[in-house]
C-alpha cells in the first residue's frame, strides 16, 4: 500500500509540474523579433503596433501619454474580433 501510494502521489505532483510548466509556456513568449507588440520608430516619428497592424504618426504626443488615437484603434479591433467570433457561432448553430 505503501509503494502504491507513493506511486499516486508521485505521478499526481509530475501531472501537476506538467500543467504549470504547460501554461508558463502560454504566458511568457520565446523573445523572438517576430513576437513584437510595437515599434517606436524615432526618425519617422512612427509608432506601429504590430498586433492590429496600424502606425501613428505623432510619436512626442504619445510619448507624453496622449493615447487615444492608439486606443481606439485597439478597440475597434477588438470589437471587430468578437463580432467576427460570434458570427462564426452562430454559423454553427
């Protein structure tokens, strides 16, 4: 009983390491150029963000936290996703 139940246990901590070693590797990225979110670029007074594929042009004005142009870019992105999934739902259905 001994044997067997430590057996159990030692499979059950390895199931557990796998699943946090599993998920670590969802969360953190391999550091890759091609994992990139943005891009300042200072000569061309661009900041491209990567994620939705748009550039704004006034890099001094974000950089001091004037953000909305960038933001509602993102969000309309986002809305365009969900709409996107959502139709595909209910094609489903």
């Amino acid at each position: 009983m001994k044997l067997l139940r430590s057996r159990l246990l030692q499979m059950a901590q390895e199931k557990h390491e796998q699943e946090i070693s599993r998920s670590r590797r969802t969360q953190v990225g391999t550091g890759d150029r091609s994992e990139k979110i943005r891009t300042y670029n200072y000569p061309q007074d661009r900041i491209t963000d990567h994620r939705i594929n748009v550039s704004v042009h006034n890099l001094p004005a974000v950089m001091e936290g004037k953000l909305d142009g960038l933001i509602s870019e993102l969000q309309k992105n986002e809305q365009t996703r969900k709409l996107a999934d959502l139709m595909s739902q209910l094609e489903k259905i």
